[in-house]
C-alpha cells in the first residue's frame, strides 16, 4: 500500500486508519500518477460498460465520471493531493476523472469540478465517517436512477450542468493506491490497484483486466459465491469452495474476452496481458486452489478470441457466452 491515501478496502470495511508519511523533496507527486491512472480507468471503465451495455442483465447509468472527495486524504497532505485534480479544500465532493466523449465530458464537465448539488438537492453525505462513505452514497444513488434519465449538476459558483447518462452494465470504478497488480469486484465496484495499472503494457491490456473483474460483477459471481456458501478463509484453497472460485475464474475469463470484442478492444490483448500476469515476479505460489494455473487460463484465452474471430468472419453477430444462463455453482 502507497502510503498516501487512506486505503479504499480498509474504509470499505470501516477500520481506516490515518496514515502518515513523508515525500522526498522534489519528487513527483505521487497524486498525479494516481489521478493519472483514474483517467485511464475512467475511460476504459466507461467504453468496456457503455459498449457492452446490451449484454448486461443489470444495467445502471454511466456517465464516465470518478468521484473524488477531500476526506479522502489526511489534512496534512490534502492541498498536494487536490492540486493534482485542480480542485481545492471547499469540502465538496469532486470529479477526479472524466472519460474523454463520455456524457460527462460532452456536458462541459472536467476534473477537478466540485459539485454541491444533484438535481436540486445536496449531494448524499453518507453514512458514518469512513473517507469512502460520501462516493459510496453518490455511486448508489445515481446507480438506482433509471440508466437513461437526465440529470443536473450544480457545480462550483453555481453553474448548473445538464447531462443524460448512458445505459451501461452495473459497476462503478475506482483505483486503489496500492502497488500490487491486483484488482478486485465485490458485485457493484470494480477496484483497481494502481500496481495494475502500471503492470499492464498499453490500455488494450488493462482493459483486459477490468473486463474480467466487470465479468465477475454482470455473473453476479460474489452473491452467488456466497450463496453456495463458500469459505472465503483458510478453506479457500480447498475442496468444493477452491472449486467454485475456480469456476468464476474461468467463468469471468471467457466473458471478458467478449467485452473486450464488444467494446472495440483487440480481444487477443486478454492472453497477452493473462500471460505477462502469470509470470511475474513476486506472483503468489499457492493461489492454485482458486485459479486456475496461467497456462491453462492463457490457452483458454486464446480459444475464446478464436472463436470471436471465426464469428467476425462468417459475419455473425456476436453472441457471449455465460451472460443469459451462467452455470449454477454447486
Ligand atoms: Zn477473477
């Protein structure tokens, strides 16, 4: 974990904690390559949902937005990091990415926008004082409204923003300042590490990821996990559970080859960056209960983008598997 930022899975879990620390002096500010990788995910997250929208039995507004929020950051370093978004410390939540030809960024809106109001009332506070609490209200809020209806913004001195989202599938995007390539979807987020970000070798190759974490969301994988009631602690790794974790591995591998397909990604940038990811240094060795091993999941990687392909061909239209009928897990 950077320390630089409150951890988004230790608020979730309401236990953040402050933390402290201290930059080199004229080093780049690690804030910037953090609004950085929001950019990239803002982006990807917005084309890979918007684009596949059709596929997706959940579907909610998009609008190609990250929320930002000044509580998110310790007081000590809270004007360093809302420099990096071109906001300040008036207490409103913020834009900290906007997705380039998203609704967001057609309707005029950049980062670094604060926004007071949404649709005359004030922005959702939240419930508790977890750093998280006040975007988790927003991403909810806005998450129920109907995926095409209208909305207005009041943002800074008073401008008032009109924009209409775009239907997407269901998930909401936000990157964890921790250097590790992981990422994680819990059914309605998708978390990405910044370690990810920079791991990946192009935008075709993070898109890549995140497709596999939004397949994990769209299959419902986390509520049906826990309805076949699954040990998520030690018992993980073994028997039926390691079984069924291994299935929505596969599962949400197949899917993302898809997305990719659908959104206009090159769907062989899945085994390639799957591939890069299974032997990287300082990988885990004992994820094999859960995962499949790399070399299988790469095979299997490349014969779904064959398979897209040979569609693509024979000129028919592309039909992804898993989305209307996904296997139980039992
Ligand atoms: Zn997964």
């Amino acid at each position: 974990m950077l320390p630089f930022i409150r951890p988004i899975l230790a608020a979730l879990t309401l236990s953040a904690a402050p933390l402290v620390s201290a930059a080199p002096v004229n080093a780049p500010s690690p804030y910037a390559a953090l609004a950085a990788t929001e950019a990239r995910v803002a982006a990807i997250g917005f084309r890979l949902t918007t684009a596949n929208a059709a596929w997706c039995p959940m579907q909610q507004p998009q609008f190609g937005w990250i929320w930002g929020d000044p509580r998110l950051y310790d007081a000590d370093r809270r004007a360093e990091a809302l420099a990096a978004y071109d906001a300040d410390d008036a207490g409103h939540a913020f834009l900290a990415a906007v997705a380039p030809g998203s609704p967001a960024a057609t309707a005029g809106l950049r980062v670094g926008d604060r926004v007071a109001a949404i649709d005359l009332a004030p922005v959702p506070d939240g419930q508790g004082d977890h750093p998280f609490a006040r975007i988790t209200a927003i991403e909810a809020m806005l998450a129920a409204r109907p995926a095409d209806m209208p909305i207005a913004l009041h943002v800074d001195a008073g401008r008032l923003v009109r924009l209409s989202p775009l239907p997407g599938c269901a998930s909401d995007f936000r990157v964890e300042p921790n250097d590790k390539p992981g990422a994680v979807a819990d059914g309605r987020l998708v978390l990405v590490n910044q370690g990810l970000a920079d791991f990946a070798a192009d935008d075709a190759e993070l898109a890549a990821a995140i497709a596999h974490e939004i397949a994990h969301n769209i299959l419902r994988h986390r509520a049906r996990l826990d309805a076949a009631g699954v040990d998520r602690g030690l018992g993980k790794q073994f028997g039926r559970s390691a079984r069924l974790f291994r299935q929505t591995e596969v599962e949400a591998d197949r899917l993302s080859v898809w997305l990719l397909a659908g959104a206009g990604y090159d769907p062989g940038a899945a085994a390639r960056f799957w591939s890069k990811f299974g032997q990287r240094k300082g990988r885990p060795l004992f994820q094999a209960g859960t995962h499949p091993g790399w070399r299988d999941r790469v095979a299997a990687l490349e014969a779904e983008a064959a398979t897209i392909a040979a569609a693509v061909a024979a000129g028919q239209p592309l039909q992804p598997p898993l989305v209307d009928a996904p296997p139980p897990l039992e």
